[in-house]
C-alpha cells in the first residue's frame, strides 16, 4: 500500500521540484530562519526617569511589607 506525500511535505519544494532551504537555512530544532542575522548593538547605560524610580520604590515598599506581615503577624 503506497501512500500519497503529506501537504506539509509539498510544500517544503519549491515549483521546479527543488528543496526551498538548505540545510544551513533549518536550525537545530527545525525552525527555518527567514530572518536576517541584526548585529547586536551593545546597550548603553542610561540615566533612571522618577517613574521608573517610583515603581521600584513601591515595589519595595510592598515586598517588605509583605515579609514583615509574614514573618510577625501580629505586629500590624
């Protein structure tokens, strides 16, 4: 018994009957990488905005607290 190629298989070739990608072009999981290579660009050090600031400020705030109710329940 003969089975016909899956559609998944047909479209791995191009029209003329040739594959589309190269071995180089498939990563080591199988994902085809159609995108271009981007250099990475180091990242540079910026100066903290206040918002950004606030948050972090409230995010401690809150983590600390938290701990605190935590470890002394009757405290509060």
């Amino acid at each position: 018994m003969s089975r016909a190629p899956s559609p998944e298989a047909e479209d791995d070739r191009d029209g003329d009957g040739e594959w589309r990608f190269g071995v180089d072009d498939v990563g080591p999981d199988g994902i085809v990488d159609d995108e271009p290579e981007i250099e990475q660009l180091p990242i540079e050090p910026g100066s903290p905005r206040a918002e950004n600031v606030a948050f972090v400020f409230l995010g401690v705030l809150l983590a600390v607290g938290l701990i605190v109710i935590t470890v002394f329940p009757g405290a509060v």
